[in-house]
C-alpha cells in the first residue's frame, strides 16, 4: 500500500506523516466496516432463514368452529373396532368330549349352574 500524502492544514508546504498515519486508519476502519456488514449481512440472513423455518415448522392450525345445538340423538351408532371382555374366564369340561349342541351365544348372560353346552354321550351311556 503506497502512503498518501498531502498537505498540512498549516499551508507550510511540508508533508504532514500524522496525515499518513490517518490515512492509513481511515482505509483499516473502512475495511474493517466492509467485514463488519459482511458479518451483519450474514447474521440477518441466517436470523432470517432460522424464522422463516420456524414459522412453517411451527405454524397455527386452522381450526373450524361449530356451535352446539339441541337436537335428536342417535340411539345406535356403528362403528368398527375391536372389544376385550372385562374378565377372562377359562371353561373347561368335567369329562372329555365331543360337543352335540351349544346352549348360548357369544355375548349372553348365564348364571351359575346353567347349562352352556351338551356333550355327545353315547360312549358314556354303554
């Protein structure tokens, strides 16, 4: 970098180096500001892009709004799914056999002692 000079404000003719050494200062702030903006640019870019990411990310879902009415209810509703009985309970036979008539249905009340199924017997009765 080649210094430049230039004449005091004192009008003597003389090359001041205290103009030099401002000269010089002036060219390092001016480098030193072009960093500067460079690094602010960058900064804002990246501040910008890190909102504008966020804002898709994390956007509000639209919501519907429905007012309550009084109205008829449905006495039946369909639908599809699966059920689990409250209590699993194994049955099992006194004597081993082959089953001739099932007395109730999957779902039905029975009380203690009711018959559920018959068994073929024929073996038993000779």
């Amino acid at each position: 970098m080649v210094p430049n000079y230039t004449r005091s404000l004192t009008g003597s003719g003389q090359w001041s180096q205290t103009t030099v050494v401002f000269s010089k200062a002036v060219r390092l702030t001016h480098r030193i500001t072009k960093t500067t903006w460079r690094i602010l640019k960058l900064v804002t870019v990246a501040v910008v892009g890190t909102v504008a990411v966020l804002w898709l990310v994390m956007a509000p879902v639209s919501v519907h709004r429905h007012s309550v009415v009084r109205g008829p209810i449905a006495t039946e509703v369909m639908g599809t799914g699966t059920l689990e009985a409250r209590y699993h309970v194994t049955i099992s036979p006194e004597i081993a056999g082959l089953i001739a008539e099932v007395l109730v249905d999957q779902g039905s009340e029975v009380k203690q002692g009711q018959p559920m199924v018959r068994l073929i017997d024929e073996d038993l009765r000779q």
